[in-house]
C-alpha cells in the first residue's frame, strides 16, 4: 500500500515522522506480509482490508473512527497501521469482506468464518451525532461508535456506502436502505418512521422522551412541538427507500451500487442509469440546478443516452464522478 498527501493525522500511515508526503510512498510499518484486497480513506484516518478479511485502521481515532477506543491506553492517533480486534460483539470469528469509509464514520460487511457460505452482516462505527451508524437511541450500551457493533438490520448486506453523515446500503434482494443526515434521507420515509412510534429519529436539542411536550394554541401553527421537529429530524436506524411515485422508475429495476457523498446519495441501476438525492447546492447532484432533492430522481438529459458503469462520490467536498461505457466499448469519465 502505498499513501500521500497531508499526513498531519497519521493517516498516510508512513510514521509520526512523515507528516506529508509529495509522492507516493511505501507503508512498510503495520502491513508487513499483509496481502491488502481494499483501502479505504475518511477525513482524516485511513481504513485497509487484507484478503483474509482483517481489518487495520489508522490517523484520527478521537471520534471512534478507528474502531479500538475500548481498548486500555489507546492513543487518539495512530501513525502507522494498527489491527482493529474483530469479533463484532454476537459474531465470533469474522471475516471482513468490504469496508466503506466518510468524514468521520465507518463500516464493514462482514461474515462468521467457517465452511459454505455464511450470512454476511453489517458493522459500524465512529461519530453518531447525527445516527449514521443506524443505532437506535435507546441502546445506550451501543449508542457511542467506539468498536465495531452489528447493525440491526434485516436482510444480507451487499454494499455499503458511508456519507459525510449518513450512510447507506444496498442489500442482496436489491432494496436500498440509507440511514443518518435528515437532509440526506427520503421525506416521506422520515415521516413514516416517525408514526411507527419507533425511537428512531430524533433532532438535535429534541427533549428526551417522557418530559412534557409543547402543545400551542396559535392559528395555523403545529399542535404538537414534537411532531414538527420530528418532521425534521435525523434517522438514527435504517429504512428503505421507497420508490412509488418516483418518475421514470420502473418496478423490475435492478440496482447495482450505491454511493454516499457530501449531504447526498446516489444509487447506479444494472441498466446503467444514476438516480441521486439530498442537498443540491454546488451542483452536487447532476441535475443541472442547486436545488434540494428529498426523493431519488434519474440523472436526465444527455446522459440518458449513457450507460454507466461507475458512480463514486466525495463524502468531504460536492462532487460525484460517473464512469460511462462509451458505444465503442472505451470508458470515460463523466462529472
């Protein structure tokens, strides 16, 4: 593996010495004899994958992102690579098959080792100020992201994809699932978590349950305080995304990917089409406006005629890039 670029965290991995780095440099220190299958980058702490299914993190670990807090006298920052110490609390021996990195959260798919093929499972951990490791809030145990801790979700995990604040999923029966950032999840199943009387979104500052709420009499205003910034608030276990009435969506569509940036997501069919949704500003969302997407809605216009193959997004700045099969069998980049 080999890293460069800011290195003020300890997330090149290079040593407490190497701050930066101009040109790629060789991480010999932490990786010995390790065959890494996938790396992955956060803002500033750096994930890696063996092909055995080991985990090693390294950079800034303060918010959890490292997944080793619980251990006695574990630094904030680690400048080379460490192995994070699987199992998973309720799994034993786990092979880590994908990891996804954002801004200060992670997660992996992973299953139990042994014979055949095993049921895979979903980890997260790290920041969860706005519920993007899809941890109810009544689990206080699990609540913090220190380790790595299951996700209750029900279905085999497929691909996962971590945002700046929210997360999502892609499952093997083909549904989506997102979780995290209110400005990054569907309204209409905000909404309908919120009435299935489930502790599952909350808005920053929210009253704990119990605690009186604030009824108003005022003309036009809401009855019930609570219920409005409900409306508003973050999803802090995962639903699916629900695709009635979304224009131009077919039912027999097959998903492939999805891929979480900066405030928004996107999610690539196996026909080669690009839907997107959440915050617009700077163009994020490729539909040639900056206005704020609350339901999935295609990618239209000239790339209608394109068959992507790739979609990828920065979960720090505001841009996504789409990989295009070309007519003539070539590729390239479209942004």
């Amino acid at each position: 593996v080999y890293a460069w670029g800011d290195g003020d965290g300890g997330q090149l991995g290079l040593g407490e010495d190497e701050t930066s780095s101009q040109k790629p440099q060789l991480i010999s220190e932490g990786l010995q004899g390790v065959q890494v299958a996938e790396v992955a980058c956060g803002a500033e702490f750096s994930l890696a994958r063996s092909r055995t299914g080991l985990l090693f993190s390294w950079g800034v670990g303060e918010r959890g992102q490292l997944g080793l807090l619980e251990e006695e006298d574990s630094p904030d920052i680690l400048f080379t690579p460490t192995e994070v110490v699987l199992p998973c609390k309720g799994r034993e021996d786990v092979l880590v098959e994908s990891i996804s990195c954002g801004v200060a959260h992670a997660a992996a798919i992973g299953s139990e080792r042994g014979p055949g093929e095993q049921e895979r499972f979903l980890m997260t951990w790290g920041e969860n100020e706005n519920g993007q490791l899809g941890r109810p809030e009544d689990d206080e145990e699990n609540l913090r992201g220190l380790t790595p801790r299951l996700v209750n979700i029900k279905c085999n995990p497929k691909q996962v994809s971590c945002g700046s604040k929210h997360t999502a999923l892609l499952d093997d029966a083909g549904i989506i699932w997102t979780w995290g950032y209110s400005e990054c999840m569907q309204k209409s199943r905000r909404e309908s978590a919120m009435s299935s009387g489930r502790n599952s979104v909350r808005k920053k500052g929210a009253r704990p349950s119990g605690m009186a709420s604030g009824k108003t009499s005022v003309r036009g205003a809401p009855q019930d305080e609570d219920e409005e910034e409900a409306r508003n608030a973050d999803m802090r276990v995962p639903v699916k995304v629900d695709w009635v009435g979304v224009p131009d969506f077919l039912p027999e569509t097959v998903f492939q990917a999805v891929a979480c940036g900066n405030d928004c997501t996107f999610v690539l069919t196996a026909e080669g089409q690009i839907y997107s949704w959440g915050i617009g500003a700077k163009y994020r969302l490729g539909h040639n406006n900056e206005e704020d997407v609350r339901k999935p809605k295609l990618l239209g216009g000239q790339l209608l005629h394109h068959e992507f193959s790739q979609v990828v997004a920065s979960h720090s700045v505001a841009h996504a890039v789409g990989l295009v099969h070309g007519l003539t069998g070539t590729f390239r980049g479209v942004s």
